[in-house]
C-alpha cells in the first residue's frame, strides 16, 4: 500500500488541490493508498511556512508549495507501487 503525507492546512487551496491530485489519481490507477494529513502547529513548525504544503509519497518528498502536475503524481505512483 502507498502511503501520501501531506503537511499543511486543509484551508490552503494549493493542500486540497495536492490532496485531491493524489486521491484522484490513485484511485484512477486502481492502487491502494493511505492518506495521512498533518496539520498541527506543533507538526508544521519544523518547516518553513513558504515551504508549504508539502507532499511525500512513501517518505519521499514530491512537492512543496505548488502542486505537481497530473503525470508528475502518476509516475511517480506508479514507480512506488513496482
């Protein structure tokens, strides 16, 4: 099972669009995925707030502030989940 962290506020636009990429894109791809959120202050401190949101899929990083493009997120799915 993949596992997506993202770090960040559910308010942010650019979260939900980070949020909803992965959802989506797993789910199109048939693959199991777990998504863990965090967004405590105690949590999100340890970063910069420009660096935010941040997204990790499997531990590693994939983006920070902006939301990756669509074939971005499926590649790198897809290469986690081989």
């Amino acid at each position: 099972m993949l596992t997506a962290t993202l770090y960040g506020t559910s308010s942010c636009r650019r979260y939900q669009k980070m949020h909803k990429l992965v959802l989506d894109e797993a789910a199109r791809l048939n693959l199991p995925i777990q998504v863990n959120e965090i967004s405590e202050t105690a949590e999100l401190v340890q970063f910069s707030p420009l660096s935010l949101p941040r997204l990790y899929i499997n531990g590693n990083l994939v983006a920070t502030q902006n939301p990756p493009k669509v074939e971005q997120i499926t590649k790198i799915l897809e290469q986690e989940n081989a």
